[in-house]
C-alpha cells in the first residue's frame, strides 16, 4: 500500500520542524551559571604541625576516608564513561585581584573577580559523575588553591611538589584537583620556562628576598599584573585518577572529590628550594612568638623547644585506602583541559545549535524532494496502470494460442 503524497510531506515536515526545535532549545539553553558559593570561613582548627601528624585532632584520627593516599593499582577501576576535565568560566588570572597568603603551612592563592557582574567565574563540573549533568548541578567554583612538598600522594616518583586547586560548590561541598610538580633545570636561553612554572611564579619567587612577597605568617599581598590560566598548572592530558577522600590538613574533613592528573607538570627546581626555604623560616617565626609569648606570660602553644627544629616540608603521610576503589580515566584527545582554548561555553552551544539546526534544513530539503520524487513515481506508476491492464487480455490470447497450437500439434 502506497503512501499518498500529503502523508509523505507531513512526515517530513513534522521530521524537519522537531530537529530544528531541538537545534534551537540547544541555542537557547547554555549551561546555567549559577553564582558561585558564599565562601565561609571554617572554624579555626587547633594548633598542628606536620611533624607530629599522629597527634592531629578529630577526624584526622578516626576518619575512615582520608586523604592523601597512594595510587595502588589493585584498586584502580578504569572508567571511560567519565569526562574530560575541563575549566569554564573566566579562568585567567588578568581577570582578578589575586592574592597570595603566608598562613603558617603552606602559600595559598585566591582570586576575587574584578567584574562579577560582566563575567562568569571560574568553575568546573564534576567529571565523575554519570551521565554528564547539566543545569548547573555538580559545578563547583574556584575557591584557592595551594602547594605541597614534598608531593602528599604517591603515584610519581620523580615528582618534587604537588598543587591543589580546591573548589566548592553551592552547597559548600568540595572538590580538590591534584596536580604532581617535577623540578626541571631554568631553560637555555632563547627559550621560555614551562607554563606551569610561568603561573607558579605568581605563588613562589625564584629569590628568597623577593619583593612583595608575604614571607611572615599571616602577611598576604596582592599580585600586581598577574598572568597566566589555571589550566596552564595542568598536564597536557586530562587522564586522572579520581577517589573520594579528605582534607590533607586539619580538620581532615571528609566527603571530598579528588581528581589527580596521572602526569605531572614542571617547575623550576630553584622554586622548590625558595617554598622551602619559605616553610623553614615560617616554623622559625613561629618559635620566636611562643617564645615571645611565653615570656610576656601568655600561654603560647607550650612547644617551644619542638617548633624552634626547622621544618622544610608540608606533607601528610599516605592514609589506608580501608577498601576504596580508585577510578580512572584515560583522556583519547590528549588536549588543553582550559574550554577556552576551546570555545567558550556559551558559544559552543550557540555553534552546535546552528549547526544541527543548518544540518535540519539540509536533512529536511533532501526529505522533501525525495518524497516529492516518490509521490511523482507513484502518480505515473497509477496513469501507466490501466493501460497494461487493457493489453492483458491480448497476451491472455497469445497465450491462448500457443496453448492450442501444442494441443494441435500433439494430435498429429
């Protein structure tokens, strides 16, 4: 039974006006960017020390998910329905104030957007999670990031630090990115030193008496020029592991997302020398203020002679695994995990948009002059019809006739 001609260009019409609908929805619906999260300030942790972490208070002691750990390859589960990691969202330091903090255990930098209301910040969407969300869920926005050395976990021998970019979401949940740092010798001249050390430069100096540096604890200073992206932190491929753990400092707090490059950045060796020679002088400081404390009768932290040993390093030892897996996922492009290198976002959703939407109108047009084509057949195959009916009864007789003519010779 053939299809009327009317049926075939509904068909094709309803086919041509639901994909350039759905084109459309997908211009007119980017990922929602919701405000990044009030940032709280945690309640003050009590005196610690990486020298004694076994007397680290609460959950440091009886949490059953902490952090760091080693990489164990029994426990890795490769998983490529994971995504890529990619940043969102102005994510280019020239876009904020960014200031660097001497807190006593570490240089933390932050970032505070100059034009909130004109740019989106810097995020990231969870990559673990299957399928991929939308609609804002599983996004979490830059918050600060610090450094570690030596690395706090173990999965690169040669690795000399390690960064984490830690980012919170609107219901002040965490994610952390950990990135391994291997020390590299200062480039030959007529070439430029790696860009993960480039961006490093804004948190560590190469000189131990650089200008505006926050060498005392508690001094912060704020960055003049800064340049750099945070994806210029970040390995050439996004293949990571990925667990679920905790805070590597008091309070140990648990229930965070880590994600660990499976490939180490650069950084010049002088700079891990300098971040050191920074932790040392901070522990040194610190034992002339309870000493300073002690002596004006206050109670100080009443470790004097424990403080005054220098202290040249900033790592929690590796925590068990107590049974859990570690995902990985191997990244097939191999490319810059910043969308800007990329597109934007939002204009990426525009191009596939009115991409799929010029696909539609392609797919569409064919559709309806080939049905046309169709319908055209059919009419001639209905005018041609008749007239092979009227010259049956004339191949009947034919056949008539040789029926008779083997009748006839078959009697003789």
């Amino acid at each position: 039974m053939m299809m009327p001609r009317s049926s075939f260009l509904l068909l094709a019409a309803l086919t041509f006006l639901s994909c350039g609908a759905g084109a459309l929805a997908a211009v007119d619906s980017p990922l929602a960017i919701p405000p990044p999260p009030a940032t709280s300030t945690p309640p003050a942790a009590p005196h610690w020390a990486y020298d004694q972490p076994d007397e680290w208070p609460g959950t440091c002691a009886t949490g059953r998910q902490q952090s760091p750990i080693a990489i164990d390859p029994t426990a890795v589960r490769f998983n490529n329905r994971l995504s890529p990691l990619v940043f969102h969202g102005g994510c280019s330091l020239s876009d904020y104030d960014v200031t660097v903090l001497n807190n006593g255990h570490t240089l933390m930098m932050s970032l505070k957007a100059t034009s909130p209301v004109t740019m989106s910040p810097c995020y990231l969407v969870d990559p673990t999670i299957v399928p991929p969300p939308n609609g804002g869920i599983g996004m979490y926005h830059f918050l600060q990031l610090h450094i570690h050395s030596p690395p706090e976990h173990v999965h690169d021998r040669d690795a000399e630090a390690e960064v984490h970019l830690v980012f919170q979401d609107s219901q002040q949940r965490l994610l952390v990115v950990g990135v391994q740092l291997e020390a590299v010798a200062p480039p030959r001249r007529g070439h430029t030193a790696p860009p993960s050390d480039v961006f490093l430069s804004v948190l560590v100096p190469k000189k131990k008496r650089a200008v505006d540096f926050p060498d005392a604890v508690g001094e912060a200073v704020t960055v003049a020029s800064p340049v750099g992206r945070l994806s210029d932190l970040l390995p050439s491929t996004s293949s990571y592991f990925a667990y679920r753990g905790s805070l590597t400092t008091p309070p140990c707090t648990e229930g965070v997302q880590w994600i660990l490059l499976s490939r180490p950045s650069r950084i010049l060796a002088e700079r891990i020398k300098v971040f050191r020679a920074i932790l040392r002088n901070t522990t040194l400081q610190e034992a002339e203020a309870d000493r300073a404390a002690e002596a004006a009768g206050a109670a100080g932290s009443g470790d004097v002679e424990r403080k005054v040993k220098p202290i040249m390093e900033n790592a929690r030892p590796v925590q068990p695994l107590n049974g859990r897996h570690i995902q990985y996922f191997e990244d097939p492009n191999a490319t810059s995990v910043d969308a800007s290198d990329r597109v934007d976002g939002t204009t990426a959703s525009y191009i596939h948009g009115f991409t799929m939407l010029a696909i539609c109108v392609v797919i569409g047009t064919f559709g309806v002059v080939t049905m046309r084509r169709i319908s055209n057949s059919n009419d001639s195959f209905e005018a041609v019809a008749p007239a092979e009916a009227e010259a049956a009864p004339t191949t009947s007789s034919a056949a008539k006739g040789i029926a008779n003519y083997g009748a006839t010779s078959a009697s003789h």
